[in-house]
C-alpha cells in the first residue's frame, strides 16, 4: 500500500538506508512497498536483491521533483518500465532540465500525481496509467474536493520519510545543510512533513475505511507490477556478451591474437608454455569471458596506435593470454603467477584489468571508450558524511563561529567543558554520520554492456563530462556488471616525456632506446645497483622513504626481489609483523626452514613461507587449511573489503578452523596463520600487480640511470611524485645539472633542458598569471627572444604587478642591469592601474631615466625566491641565524653507529603514524649539509616532546642505529633553527655580520659566491 518510500539517496532529504526500510516494512506487515527516491536510483537494485529476506515484493520508481517541490511519482510496471522512467530521469539531469508537471506517456510505467499538485496545476483528464495520490493528511480535504469523483484515479500516497523524531532531525539538519542556511533560518516549504511515515497495514486500511475504493485501487497497481534482477550465483554477466556480434567470431579472433603473439613474447615456444596457453584459453571460453579480454585488447591496441603508455596490472596480470595480447608486460610463466586467482570455475565474475594511462591521455582513451561502444557509462560511488565533514556542516548550521568548528574538528576536546551548542554538533553528528551526502565517480571503473544501462540504474553528468551510474561498483557486481579500470597516472607520463625531452637535448642517443626492453633493464647491472642503493629519487613506487628503506634491508638487486618488496611494502604485511620476518628469513635462508611450518614453506617456497602476495591467501587456504577454490577466493574477497555477504565470510572462516583442526593442527598454529591472512588480505598486491609495478619502476629506472636529467625533468613537469618539487630540484643539481631559476627567454611554462642546464619553468611563480606565461611564451616563439626590458614591454601585454614578480625573480638577468634598477623602470614605465590589454598601435618612444647606481645581495635574492618559488636555490644551510656547529651528515653515520651525534637536516618529508598502543610517533627524511639524505626516528616519548614546525633546517642529537645494513637515527633532542631576518626588510648590518653577503648556489659546502 506503500507507493511513496525514501531512503537516504533521497540526497539531504532521506533519513535512512534502504534495507532499515525493508526492516520497517517487516515491522508493519507489509509485503509489497514501491521505493520512489527523489530522482535517485541508487538503492534500487540492492532493494531488490534484499528484499525477499524482509518477506517483502519489491516495486521500483522513481518520485520525479524540482527541488523539494513534488511533480509526480513513476512506478514500474516492468524492467521496461524501470528503463523508461530511468531514460525520462537521465536525460533531464543530463540536461539541467526541469522535471514537467506533467509527465509524459509511458508505455509500461505507472504515474502518480500528489493531491495538492493536481489541485493547484488544476490537472484533469487522466489517461489509464495515470493516477492522482491521497495522503492520510489529505483525506480531510477530500470530500470537499473535485477529485473524490475521480473514484477509478485515487490510490493511497502516504510517503515514508521517516521511523522517528530522529529521523526528521536528521531530515531538518540535511536540508539546512544543502540550502546552506542556519537552520533556524530554514524555510518550512524546504522540510517534508513530519507525519511521513509508515504505519501498519491494518491501521491505513482503517483510516482510508470510508474510501474502501482507494485502497483496491492501490491493491490493484500494486500487483499489476513486478521488477526481476538475477542476483543468484550463478547469474550470467551483464557486460557486453560478444565483441564482435558472436561467440564463435570471438573465440577465433582470441586464438588468432595469441598464436600471433607467442613468436613477439618467446624465442623459444616450450611446452609448458603451450599447455598454459590451452589451458587458459579453454577455461576463459568455458566462463564467457572471451569479450571481456577482446574489449581490453581493443583499448591497449588503439593506446598503441595513438603512441599512448600504459601498464596493465591487477590479478589480470596471472595471464599468460593477456601477456599475449599485450594486455600486460608481465611474463607469468616467469613469475609462476597463479592463474587460479585470476580465473577459476568457482570464479562467477571475469579477471579484473587495470589499465593505468598518462593523466595527460587518460581523458582522451575514456572518449574513445564511449565513442567505440555502445551502452557505456563510468560507475559511480557515494560521497558519505564523514566526522569532520559533519562538524563542519553542522558547525554553520548551528551558527558556532569558524574557530569553534576549527576546534572541534581537532578532536582535542574535553567533552564536559563544551558549551551546549557545540554539544549539539557532537550529538546530531552522530545523526549523519557515514549517510550518502552526494554522488561521485569511481576513481577508474567504465561500464560496458549488453543491456541498456538504464536498465540497471539512471545516469547522472558529473564535471567530467561522461553519464555515471547512480550505484557504485559492490553493487553492479552484485547484479553482474564488471568494471573495465581506465587509471591515470603520473608515472606513465614522466616516462613518456623523458623520451620526448632525450629526442630534442640528445637526439643522437634516442633512437637505440627501446623502453619496452624490459628483459634487457633486468639484466642491466646499472640499473639493478641503483635499486642496490636504492638511489631511486623520482622512479615510481620505489622513492618514498619506507620503500628505499626496506629495498636497502633486503639488498634488492633484481627483478623477483622488486616484484617481492612492492608487495612486502603494503601495510598489511607490515602490520601482521610477517615484513620483518621476510627480511630476517631472506637474510638468513636457515630461518625459514627453523620457522616456518612445513606446508608454508611447501606452499610459497619463493617467499620463505611468509604471505606476501595477495594469492597467498587462496593458496594457504586451499592448502593448508583444505577450502576449495571457490571458498578461498570468498576468504580474499572478503577480507579486501569488496564482498557482500559477512554470513557466508563467516562460514568459510569456521570452515577454515574446522578443516585445520581436523589435520591436527594445534590451535596456537591455527589462529596464527589466521591472523596473518585476516591482517594483510585486504591490503595485499596480487603477484602480477606487484610485478606489472616492478616493469614500470625498472623503465624508470632505466632513464633515471642513463638520461638523469632528462628523466628529471619529466618528473617535475608531471608534477613530481612522493617529494615536492624542490627536492627533485636539488637531486637534479646533485646529479650534475645547472639550476636557473625563471627567465622570459630562456623558460617555458614548464621546465627545459638544454644540455646540462635546466631552466625552471615559469609555472613555479605562485602568483603569476597564467595568461601571463601564455602571452610571454607566444611572443617569444613568434618573434624571438627578448632584447631588453623595453622591447619586453612594448611586444607583451601586462600588468605592473605581474612585471614585478619577473623581475623580482631575475627574469630579465640577460639584460646585466641590477634588478632594483630594472623595477625603477618598471615602474616609470607603467602606471599602477596600467594593465595594457591591448597592443600598442605605434612603437613607443621610450624616455631615458637617471636611476641612481643599485646592488642585489645574494640574500636578497635568496629570500625573493622563497617568497616567489616557495624554495630558494642557495644552500639553506646557509640562511640560518647561527651556522651549524659541525659538518657532520649521512656520510658520517658508519663512524658514530651505537654513539650518538649531532647532526642538523632540512626536513623533506615526515610520516606521522601511531604505535599499536595509539601513541603518536614519527619517521623523518632530511638533507644534511653536503645534500645527502638520511632518516630518523623519533618514537613516542620523544614525539610527545618535540614537533616539527614546518619547513626548515632542524638539529638533531640522537643514536645511529643499524637494522639490516639501514642506518638511521633515534632521536633524543630536536630543535628547529633560525633562519637570518629576512634582508630586504630587517638590518643588513646584522647579516652581513653572519654572512658577509655571501650564498653558494648549491646544497654542498658553502662556497664563496653564486
């Protein structure tokens, strides 16, 4: 009887979830309820599939608003009615359009006009699908109304909104937020009325007694209509059946592409290599999932044709045919990758692909998706209210002032000493907490497939351009559509353009590149002694701190140990205490055999009987704990937090318990290896993923070993990696370049190279225009380079302002005149409000100015660049108030291992992370004074103690310990140094005191001048 229901995608409307109305609808007897959410479909399928757990018949529509101001209800008759309503809802978002007050024809939906709507639109001559709805607040108008005579047109409309007053609560706080106004300030109009709710079946059928009429009406819509969704196990996939219109077609183009690229990946065709081939070809036949495989050989072949980079990786990687089909770069019959975890007969969904692409080319390849096939959309997910997103909101809502929402978001708060409003912001917080507060795009996933995929869901047009489901990618598994990932990412895009850049600085050199001579990086003893030493600065996956720390305990010099350490590396492995025990066994190959049990060690020999990789957990439990595949792969499922059903993870963990208990095992063993699996499934690589990464970082590696500068260059004009643009600068210097800051005629946008000289790109100057940049670059490739600071100003068109920062920054130091004189002239030239948006008709005559003899110091210049770059290009070292006490720096370290030192640092990165008791403590990576890096620890009670403030140079006294051959050091005391006053506003009498006007231009020891 209950046409109108919402739930929480109901967006800033809705109270609650749409299986806590399945639970209300239990509650109250009803058996049969059409959930209409405010032009939203996000909760219908999984409606649909939990509905008959509730005893429930589920019916789907869709209640069609301008804002909250109702138009009419669209119920389904049918999937095709479903698809008609999603059409009609789809198209007006798309479009901004407003939704009628009259609804169109469907052929296989049902409308529904609200009772005050039909009154005041003055709606008459319904046709057959049409109905008018009355409300329990309406029927005290309704005998009073012309349309009681409408005896075949009423049905009951009583929306359900709400359970309870918290509910409404929540409602009324939703609407102020998305209104953004105090919520005493809300206007009544923008709430729903309280009285929405759901009420048992024999108390509406009592007060609609006197219009026994309406309710057979309802009666009657309501089992005129039926939705179905297949959500059993062994549901077919709904993406597109056949790529090329038929099975068979697709079967022989497969073979065909394999048997093509055998000769491309092997010399030698033995026959294991043949028997995995068949036996790969004849399971992913058998499954159906030929034209999941086609569809992404067309993606990779057309990135191929447009000379785009990617990496194929994921579980998709185990795949000898996707090795074949240039899927991936990532041999499997090298690695031994298990192809079970990648397709089994107990494996409903097909392989999972992720394709990553250059951020630049990644827009360009998702086009050519939609344009290439038909029924395509990107998966959407939901934005939720998170706690510090609640406080903020509901801080304005409630009116506290900025400080006060500052404040609580801390956390660092007694919660007795608040005053009662911030109370208020704590307690309904807890309201919205976790409940969708709009839609999104899923970070990569692309939807293709067989049906209408308005069949499933409507679509809504985000920025990006593209239509997006309205339901995220747990729930399109669940009704058997699979996601094809199309990733950006920064990485692809440095390799790309250090190839590029090499062509034009070294052109000779280019042409004997191969980047996808991945068997020749592996074997290069260059290359393999950078990862040695973990000189890796810039090169994906293996730069950050932990990742250089651990590649130096483990001494990686080959491919298998990256493959190993870019799984080992993910928290899981970690936090299950078992990436210590990999280093301790790897070190000492006797351990393993001493601590690892038989059949681990029997399992994962390669790996010392340590889980690394996500497949070990199909393979530990299927081997040693005796669950089929099938159950195993719901045990990784589950734990990697993509699974729905807790009930069934439970029953294969007890089956687990069982299994191993039956073998004998001891529980102390047992709830061992348990834990390991449960702490590291849901963070673990997949082998091939780790090996699909160890190919990329082995390319890297490769410029960053024979192009360096190049590579760097790229890497900056990408926008850097796990460090900020400064350090690539500095490592960049350390390799032998000739740092420049900005010039008008020798910089780009971004940065250049020209033999060995990099000139940074104009992009760094935080506060110029970049339509500024454009017209410099413009007239510069137009018409040559700049001869003075009056030709500048008479070819380019600018503002004061924006010249002073040029100058400020010593853009015009090819004219050899003192940048104090050159913005006197600026100056004298332009008047303030002189902003030149048009060219001059005739050239000028300029006027000569007499401008008394000025000097830059070095320290001014310093500190221009740390105001306008953000870094200066000195030494820092050198800025400080007091200069350091001692040289001391990393390479000192071996003297002092088990003593302390003094040592002092400029911060690069800290990572800040919690002991398992919750105390706070830190890890820090610093330069010492001759550019080199080292690390340091500070553990709780030191990190409770001392803070690091920011950027700066920070001195050290602490103990230089060893773990594995790392040193690092444990910090005892910190305190952050002084920088000089800055010179342009402070006393130069001061500093030139310290330093006599005299900066080095690089990170090593001072030297006398730039």
């Amino acid at each position: 009887m209950y046409l109108n229901c919402h739930t929480y995608y109901s967006l800033r409307f809705g109270a609650f979830s749409e299986l806590e109305l399945l639970e209300l609808a239990q509650q109250n007897q009803v058996t049969q309820l059409v959930l209409t959410d405010i032009n939203n479909t996000s909760a219908c399928l999984n409606f649909v599939r939990k509905a008959p757990e509730y005893g429930v018949r589920p019916i789907l529509g869709i209640d069609f608003r301008n804002g909250v101001e109702p138009c009419f209800l669209g119920i389904a008759k049918n999937n095709e009615g479903y698809l008609e309503l999603n059409n009609f809802l789809s198209h007006h978002l798309h479009e901004d359009l407003e939704i009628p007050k009259r609804a169109p024809v469907f052929k296989n939906a049902f409308v529904v006009y609200p009772f005050e709507q039909v009154l005041l639109n003055d709606l008459q001559d319904f046709s057959d699908h049409e109905f008018v709805g009355v409300s329990i607040q309406d029927l005290r108008r309704l005998p009073f109304s012309r349309l009681v005579k409408l005896k075949d047109k009423l049905v009951v409309q009583q929306p359900v909104t709400f359970r309870n007053k918290n509910d409404f609560n929540a409602h009324r706080l939703l609407r102020a937020i998305d209104n953004n106004v105090l919520l005493s300030k809300l206007p009544k109009e923008e709430e729903a009325n309280e009285n929405e709710k759901m009420f048992p079946i024999e108390n509406l059928a009592m007060a609609f007694s006197e219009f026994s009429f309406i309710l057979e009406n309802t009666e009657k819509l309501l089992n005129r209509c039926s939705i179905h969704f297949d959500f059993s196990k062994g549901r077919k996939p709904q993406n597109l059946n056949s790529y090329f219109g038929s099975v068979e077609e697709d079967e022989k183009l497969i073979e065909k592409l394999c048997y093509e690229g055998l000769p491309y990946r092997y010399k030698d065709i033995t026959d294991s290599i043949q028997n995995r081939l068949d036996k790969e070809l004849h399971l992913i036949k058998k499954m159906g999932f030929v034209s999941y495989f086609l569809i992404n050989w067309d993606i990779v072949s057309e990135a191929q044709r447009r000379g785009f980079y990617y990496v194929g990786r994921g579980s998709g990687a185990n795949s000898i045919v996707a090795y074949l089909l240039r899927i991936t770069d990532v041999d499997p019959m090298e690695l031994d990758l298990y192809f079970e975890r990648f397709i089994n007969l107990y494996r409903t969904n097909p392989p999972d692909f992720d394709i990553d692409f250059s951020s630049r080319d990644r827009p360009a390849m998702t086009q050519y998706i939609f344009e290439r096939f038909e029924n395509v959309a990107l998966l959407g997910t939901y934005v939720t209210f998170k706690e510090r997103g609640v406080i903020c909101e509901l801080g304005k809502v409630f009116g506290l002032p900025a400080q006060e929402i500052d404040f609580l978001t801390t956390g660092r708060y007694n919660p007795s000493q608040l005053d009662s409003m911030s109370k208020l912001v704590l307690k309904y917080g807890r309201l919205l907490k976790d409940k969708p507060n709009y839609l999104s795009i899923h970070a990569g996933g692309i939807l293709i497939s067989e049906k209408p995929l308005h069949w499933f869901s409507a679509t809504h047009l985000p920025p990006k351009g593209f239509p997006t489901t309205q339901y995220d990618m747990v729930i399109a598994e669940d009704v058997g559509l699979y996601k094809f990932d199309i990733l950006g990412q920064r990485g692809l895009g440095k390799i790309k353009e250090a190839l590029e850049i090499v062509a034009y600085n070294q052109p000779e050199k280019h042409l004997e590149i191969d980047i996808h001579d991945i068997k020749g990086f592996k074997a290069d003893i260059t290359i393999n002694n950078l990862i040695k030493t973990a000189q890796c600065m810039g090169c994906f996956y293996v730069e950050s701190p932990a990742m250089r720390m651990l590649l130096k305990k483990l001494e990686v010099d080959n491919y298998l140990g990256l493959v190993a350490a870019s799984s080992i590396i993910r928290p899981g492995v970690a936090k299950s205490g078992m990436m210590r025990e990999y280093i301790l066994r790897h070190r000492n190959q006797g351990r393993a055999e001493e601590k690892a049990h038989p059949v681990m060690l029997d399992i994962m020999p390669d790996t010392y009987g340590v889980m690394v990789y996500q497949e070990d957990v199909i393979k530990v439990a299927h081997h040693f704990a005796g669950l089929d595949l099938g159950e195993a792969d719901v045990l990784r499922r589950g734990m990697s937090g993509k699974f729905r059903s807790r009930e069934e993870f439970q029953k294969v963990k007890d089956k687990f318990i069982l299994n191993c208990r039956k073998k004998g095992y001891s529980d102390t063993l047992i709830f061992e290896i348990w834990n390991q699996v449960a702490s590291f499934a849901g963070y673990a690589f997949a082998k091939g993923h780790s090996a699909s990464y160890a190919v990329e970082s082995y390319q890297s590696l490769f410029l960053r070993a024979y192009f360096p500068l190049e590579y760097m260059v790229a890497v900056l004009n990408n926008g850097g990696g796990f460090y900020r643009s400064e350090f690539y600068i500095h490592d960049a210097r350390m390799i032998g370049a000739t740092i420049h800051p900005p010039c008008v005629n020798n910089s780009n946008i971004d940065n250049r190279i020209c033999g060995t000289h990099i000139y940074l790109g104009l992009m760094y100057l935080r506060d110029l225009e970049n339509r500024v940049m454009e017209r410099i670059i413009k007239e510069r490739n137009l018409n040559g380079s700049f001869a003075s600071l009056e030709d500048f100003l008479d070819r380019t068109i600018i503002s004061v302002e924006q010249l002073s920062i040029l100058i400020r920054i010593d853009a015009f130091r090819f004219t050899e005149i003192n940048k104090h004189e050159l913005l006197w002239k600026a100056h004298l030239m332009l008047s303030k409000n002189d902003r030149l948006e048009h060219p001059k008709l005739f050239p000028p005559r300029h006027q000569k100015f007499q401008i008394p003899k000025l000097r830059t110091t070095n320290l001014e210049t310093a500190f221009d660049q740390l105001e306008l770059l953000g870094f200066c290009l000195c030494s820092p070292f050198q800025l400080l108030a007091e200069p350091p006490k001692n040289s001391n720096g990393q390479r000192d370290l071996h003297l002092y291992l088990n003593k302390h030192i003094d040592i002092y640092g400029y911060l690069i990165t800290v990572k800040n992370t919690n002991t398992h008791s919750g105390k706070r403590m830190h890890f820090a990576t610093l330069v010492d004074q001759h550019g080199e890096v080292f690390d340091t620890v500070l553990f709780p009670p030191v990190a409770a103690k001392y803070y690091f403030r920011g950027k700066g140079i920070y001195r050290f006294y602490g103990k230089v310990v060893e773990e594995f051959g790392f040193l690092s050091i444990e910090v005892i005391k910190m305190q952050k140094q002084d920088y000089i006053p800055d010179p342009r506003y402070a006393d130069m009498k001061t500093s030139k005191k310290v330093f006599d006007g005299k900066i080095s231009n690089t990170l090593e020891e001072p030297k006398t001048n730039v």
